[in-house]
C-alpha cells in the first residue's frame, strides 16, 4: 500500500514538473523560439537585430567606436563628446568572442579609433587565460586589419556583489586586468585603468554607481568620459 502512494506521489510530481517545463517553454515563446534560442548559441533575437542595423550604419576613418558589452551600450556617447564623429558599437550580453564575429563591418570603415571594453561576461563560463587568448585575436584582427585605427583598450571596472550578487569575483577581474595591461604592452597600446578610477577600498565597483552591482549611472558615465576625453582627437568633426 505504502509503494503505492510513493508510485503516485512519484507520477504526480512527474507530471507537475512537465506542466512546469510546458508553461516555461511557451513563456519563452514557444517550441519553435527554444529551438532558435539553441540554434544560436543562446543569444536573444535582439543581439542579432542589432548586428544587422549596425551593418547597414556606415563607419569611416573620422568614426570613433566604442565597441564592448552592455557598459559601452548604455553609454549616450555621441551626447559625452558632440564635437567628435562617435558609433557606439556595444551590445549587451556580448563577450570576446562575440565582438570578433562582428569586427569585419566595423573595420571595413578603418575608424580613426577603437575603444575596447569586454571580458566581464566571459568570465561567467570561462578562464582568464581563455579569455585572453580570444581577446589576443581581437587586438590582432583589428591591428592587421585596419592598421590606421588607433586601438586603445581599457581594464575591466570591478562588480559589487554586495549591492548584488554578480556571478562574477572581482579577483578574476583583476586577473584578467593583468593579462590585459600585460597585452597592451606587447602590443605598444594604450590601456585606459578604468579598473582603478572606480574601486572602493574594499575592490569593489563603488556603490554609489551603481544600482545592480555591475552597470552603472549616469554620475558613473560622466566620470568616464571625463577620463577618455584626453585620449580623443584634438579636432572632432
């Protein structure tokens, strides 16, 4: 009798968890979305509807690009610094490799500058020493493909897991930093330490920038293109 109730208590839960699997797919957008989300390597229809308009938005040798993840993205950089010809190139959720599958449309235009910020995602499903073998083929492809454009990288701003768990761990951002400064030197680039300019005492992101442990404000932004300002051409547009 007791096996009984431990077979239906069993199948019961079974089929609670399958209806809880159905209704997750069909808020996802149903079988035919979960099928594409997999198909593209997990990343979201608006990753790739961007792509296609940047595309089509030409770059030339006047452009100045900011290129990264979504701390570029949200960054009004076109209103920091009106006096220059400015395309934001970042895209929330992108990493290193990500950034290299989209470097062709950027670099046809041979911009006159090139302002890198990626790896923080990376470092939710890999090494810093992955990381920076991926981050390697960027600064290469760029270098040989548009040698003209000035590249200048900038170290990765630390997260607050205390405003809020972040995933990530502020030593691996300061690994990864490492690495980074390490490459710009090899390389004879410019590195901007924006790691430096944003740390409380304690290694973290300061608080008062941010909201969500990991993007930032606009007090935030203002403060960080007060430090890019002097890296810019003298003569804008």
């Amino acid at each position: 009798m007791k096996q009984k109730h431990v077979l239906r208590l069993s199948i019961l839960l079974n089929a609670l968890g399958l209806i809880a699997a159905l209704l997750l797919v069909y808020r996802l957008g149903g079988p035919q979305y979960l099928l594409y989300r997999i198909q593209s390597g997990g990343r979201p229809v608006l990753y790739y509807h961007q792509i296609s308009q940047f595309e089509m938005l030409p770059i030339d040798s006047h452009t100045i690009v900011f290129l990264g993840n979504s701390l570029t993205a949200q960054g009004h950089w076109q209103e920091w610094f009106p006096d220059h010809k400015v395309a934001n190139r970042g895209i929330n959720g992108d990493m290193t490799g990500g950034v290299f599958r989209r470097l062709d449309a950027i670099l046809e235009g041979t911009p006159q500058q090139i302002f890198l910020l990626i790896g923080v995602n990376d470092l939710l499903f890999k090494s810093e020493d992955e990381i920076i073998e991926q981050y390697k083929k960027n600064v290469q492809k760029i270098k040989t493909d548009s040698p003209t454009t000035q590249l200048i990288l900038q170290t990765l701003l630390p997260v607050n897991n205390q405003v809020r768990y972040t995933g990530v761990d502020n030593k691996a951002i300061v690994k990864l930093n490492l690495l980074i400064n390490n490459l710009a030197k090899e390389q004879g680039l410019k590195v901007i330490d924006l790691h430096a300019e944003f740390t409380d005492s304690e290694g973290q992101l300061e608080a008062a920038f941010t909201l969500d442990g990991v993007h930032l404000s606009g007090a935030a932004y203002a403060k960080w293109a007060s430090i890019i300002k002097p890296y810019l051409p003298a003569h804008g547009i």
